[in-house]
C-alpha cells in the first residue's frame, strides 16, 4: 500500500499561513516605531533595487542570505543591532512578500516581534516617506 503524498501549499497558501502567526505593520507605523526607538528596521533588498529606488534613512541592509546569521542575537556573525530575541524587527523587502518569510524564519531564531512592511520597500515610498540616494 502506497502513501498519499499531500499536495505541499503553492506560494501564496504558504505567505497566507505565515502572516496569520504575526501582526504586519503599514508605512507609517514602521517609520513611527523606528523614530521613537522601538523598532530596528531591516532592508533585505538586493543592491541594484537599493540603488535604483534609494534607501530608508536609519534602516539596517542586510542581503536577504545573511539575515539569519546578522540577526541572531546569539550568533557570531550577528549585527551590534541584534541585541535580544525581544528586537522589534521590521522586514522590509521591495513590495511585502519576501519580507513575510523572511519574517517567519526570524521568529523561527526566537525573534518573537519580528514582523514585515505591508508592501514593502515601495509602500513607504508611496507614503511619502523619507528615501535617501
């Protein structure tokens, strides 16, 4: 007797089961928590959309591959930021979508705040938001 293999989720199953276990957050609230000091922003994307769009004053970049090792707060490659597994973390990709498994794999690390900017990189451009060249 042969196992019926489960048909593993598509993509947007498996972005949908993620942020169901945490909060997202919007533009303004992720510039509002990074000015008064209670979340480190994190910019994932890669560097040709870094150069071509700018960046957020203040944020941490960090390429997509390293970020586990820079945000470990126990690791040995880890960031000075990465202070403690109570780290308010804001993923922030180009438009909101790796950022949501990139914020899944840091609660994963024990970064239990860990969340991601609701469309991403492009979404607080859209606001209005400071953009640095």
């Amino acid at each position: 007797m042969s196992a019926v293999r489960e048909q593993p989720p598509g993509i947007d199953e498996l972005l949908e089961r993620v942020r169901a276990d945490y909060r997202r957050i919007d533009a303004q609230e992720a510039h509002d928590a990074a000015r008064d000091g209670t979340a480190l922003l994190v910019d994932i994307r890669y560097a040709a959309l870094r150069e071509r769009d700018g960046l957020i004053p203040g944020a941490l970049v960090v390429e997509r591959n390293e970020l586990e090792w820079r945000l470990d707060p126990q690791g040995s490659h880890r960031a000075p930021e990465a202070t403690g597994h109570d780290l308010r973390v804001v993923v922030i990709c180009n438009e909101g979508y790796a950022s949501s498994l990139a914020a899944e794999s840091l609660h994963r690390l024990g970064l239990h705040r860990a969340t991601d900017l609701v469309g991403g990189f492009q979404a607080w451009k859209a606001a209005g938001l400071p953009v640095t060249s």
